[in-house]
C-alpha cells in the first residue's frame, strides 16, 4: 500500500473528516453563491439571524451565530460600514448595542437567501425525505455526544 493509500485508508477510517468535508463543501459552495451579493458567510448567518431576531445585541449574535464576540463585533462593523445593519444603544443597557438590518440589508438579504437556499436545495435534493430526516438526527446526535463532555 503506498504512502497516500495509507493516509486515505486512515482518513476515511475517521468519523470527522467525513463531517469536516461535507460542512467544507457546504461552505465552499455558500462562499460561491453569496460572493455576487458581497456577503461571506458569516455576514449572510448575521443578517440572516438579525431577520429572524431584530434588535440582536452583538453578543447575542455571536452566539446564535457560532462566533467569538470579538468576531462578531468585527463583522457588525463591516456590515454597518456597507450600510446593511444600524446600531443603536439600548434603552434597557448602556453597554449595549441594539442591532436592526436597514432596507437595504433587508433587500440584500433576500437575495442572498435565495441563492443560499438554492445551495441547500441541491443539498437536500442528494436525500430522501426519510434519508434527510435521520442525518437531520444523527448530526443533532453527534453534536449532543460532543458537547457533553
């Protein structure tokens, strides 16, 4: 067995590199479809999360969105410079910053979800309904076993 047969045989053999390269595929093909809108993903997940929860603080954001505060902070600016979201202060706390897309984050947004969608739709299109109802649940599986530790 050659040198590559072996580092394929072994690779395969490990349950990760099969989620690490569906989720890279996955993120590939998403950085592909927003790149036209000028999004990356996790500015599209943001203004995705803000549709969904306006008025989002910052920290908020980071952990809907799988993101370190200070990474969220650096793309909240990035967003807020393009004019796609606004932030205030809130009322309720001083050190808070309460976010809301503008209309034309909101306009954006609804392009770039399309285009994403119709990434997922080819995901899903690779299943059964029953077939993408138990990845559904095993994945959910394997994050629980992770995160218990």
């Amino acid at each position: 067995m050659s040198a590559e047969e072996k580092v394929h045989a072994a690779v395969d053999a490990r349950l990760g590199s099969h989620i690490k390269r569906a989720e890279q595929a996955l993120i590939s093909e998403k950085t592909r479809v927003l790149r036209p809108f000028g999004l990356t993903v996790p500015q599209y997940a943001a203004l995705y999360t803000l549709s969904l929860a306006p008025g989002s603080s910052g920290a908020a954001l980071a952990r809907f969105c799988s993101v370190t505060p200070q990474s969220m902070a650096s793309l909240l600016s990035g967003l807020e410079a393009k004019a796609l979201i606004e932030r205030r202060p809130s009322p309720d706390h001083a050190q808070a910053l309460i976010t809301r897309l503008t209309p034309a984050g909101t306009a954006l947004l609804g392009e770039a979800d399309a285009a994403a969608r119709a990434a997922e739709a080819r995901l899903s299109a690779a299943f059964s309904e029953e077939e993408e109802r138990l990845l559904r649940e095993l994945l959910a599986r394997a994050a629980a076993a992770l995160e218990a530790r």
